[in-house]
C-alpha cells in the first residue's frame, strides 16, 4: 500500500514551534517511505478561528519547503461526509442526545450510556458516542461535528495510511478506533511525536499566544524542529534541501527514543 500521511492544523492562529514540529514529522516521515503528504485545515470551530489564519498557515509551510501534495481539504465544506457517518452511528443505536452539563457529568467520570438530565425541548442537545474510555462527543450542541467524527471520516476518504501527531492526541486515539469499528473503516497505523512545551511546562499553543515562526528565515526554527525530533541535521542552504536531506536519512528508532519522554522543554526562541 502506498503511504498517505497528512498535517491538519486549525486555523486559531499563526504557525508556532509545535505546530512546525508535527509538520515536520509528518512530512519526513512521508518522504522518507516515498509517500504523499496531505494538508488538511480543520476549521470546524468557527468562534475560535482567526480571520486569514488557514492562509497564512499555509504560506509559512510553503516558506518552509512544505507544500500539499494534493488539494487541500477544508473540513467546513465537509458536512454532507459528517453527516452521513452520523446517521450510520444513529441507526446502529452508538449514539445518544446529551443535555448534561460538565458538573451533571462528574459523578459517572464521563462514562453514563445515556443523558442523565431532564430533556429540555427548548435546547437543542450534544450528541455522544458510547466508549469504554468516556462518551464523547460528535456533533455539538451548535450543530457542528466534532473533531472526533470528522477526523475519522477524513482519514478514511484520504486513504490515510498513518497517522503523525503531538502526543497531546494520544487519548484521542482510541476513540477514533472506536469510531472506525463502529463506522466499517479502515485503522491506520499511529505515530506520537513528543510535545513543545514552554518554560514553564506548558504545551505551546495559539491560545496561549505561543510565538509564530519566522518564515522568512526558515532554516533556524527548521533545524531546531529536526533536532527536537532526535533527527540529524544534514547541511544545506535553503528549507527545501534541508527537508529533503533529512527525509533520506529519516531515523523512526531515534524519534521513538525521543517520543517516550511525551514532552520536552525548548527554549522560546530555538536556534
């Protein structure tokens, strides 16, 4: 089977370091079995987007020699996708209309199989998914499908073969098997990179207002990434042949080692 991978980042702000640091390992580690790397932007929270991030998002990996290898998909004109999956989980009796606020929900530790609060005609309800590991959510109360069912869908119209994300995602992971069970898809293989955090241990984030990369000198932050990464540092003048070395001499065993500790602490501005 040829290799797909992909990156999907939400448009909630500029690029950071630990964002450019699972682009990195997902594009490395496509190249580095000869596969396809995929961008996918997953704008399926509107309150939280910022205007013209999806674009600049993809302006700075394109400054850093990455580029889709195919159109971009963009999760807010997947609805029809989402929508049909949602009705399989209906009819299969997976899912269950939720009224439960967080405080109504603690009790049962996530887990409840069914809403334990008074139906309210006047609201419209969450829908949850039955899982051992907690109920979650696919479709909220706005309307909108959740990461959860949208990711799985995706994965499967793309033909994802695996899956390069933050060790944050870990406790996503089973859920989205869950979800491929339940649904017929296909499971792809799961790879976790380790975490940026910041000085004070915090993962770098956009709502944290994490600092942007600079793509107009790319090489720095490109370089810090691979190291980060446990990958050597081939020499090269520019982002594309920087990559492209580093995909030829790509080091899964080393990354592993490195994805044990889940997390590591970098400076705020790696060189």
């Amino acid at each position: 089977m040829t290799y797909r991978g992909r990156f999907a980042p939400s448009p909630t702000g500029q690029l950071h370091f630990g964002s450019l640091v699972a682009a990195v390992g997902s594009w490395i580690r496509a190249r580095s079995q000869n596969g396809a790397w995929i961008i996918r932007m997953e704008d399926l929270d509107p309150p939280r987007e910022v205007p013209g991030a999806a674009a600049d998002i993809l302006e700075t990996l394109a400054a850093f020699g990455m580029e889709s290898d195919e159109p971009v998909m963009f999760q807010s004109r997947r609805e029809a996708a989402y929508a049909a999956a949602f009705e399989r989980l209906k009819a299969l009796d997976a899912v269950f209309p939720c009224w439960c606020s967080r405080a109504e929900l603690e009790p049962f530790g996530g887990i409840h199989r069914a809403c334990v609060a008074t139906r309210d005609p006047a609201r419209a309800p969450a829908w949850r998914v039955r899982d051992e590991v907690g109920d979650f959510v696919i479709r909220r109360v706005e309307g909108w499908y959740a990461y959860q069912l949208a990711v799985v869908v995706d994965d499967a119209d793309q033909g994802i073969t695996e899956v390069v994300r933050g060790a944050d995602l870990l406790d996503s992971t089973p859920r989205q098997i869950h979800l491929q069970r339940l649904l017929g898809l296909p499971t792809p293989a799961y790879l976790h990179l380790p975490l940026a955090l910041d000085a004070d241990g915090r993962k770098l984030s956009k709502q944290d207002r994490a600092q942007p990369v600079d793509r107009t000198d790319p090489l720095p932050a490109l370089r810090a990434a691979l190291r980060f990464l446990g990958q050597c540092v081939p020499h090269a003048n520019d982002a594309a042949g920087l990559l492209s070395k580093s995909a030829t001499r790509f080091d899964l065993a080393a990354l592993q080692t490195v994805a044990k500790s889940s997390a590591c602490t970098i400076d705020a501005d790696p060189e």
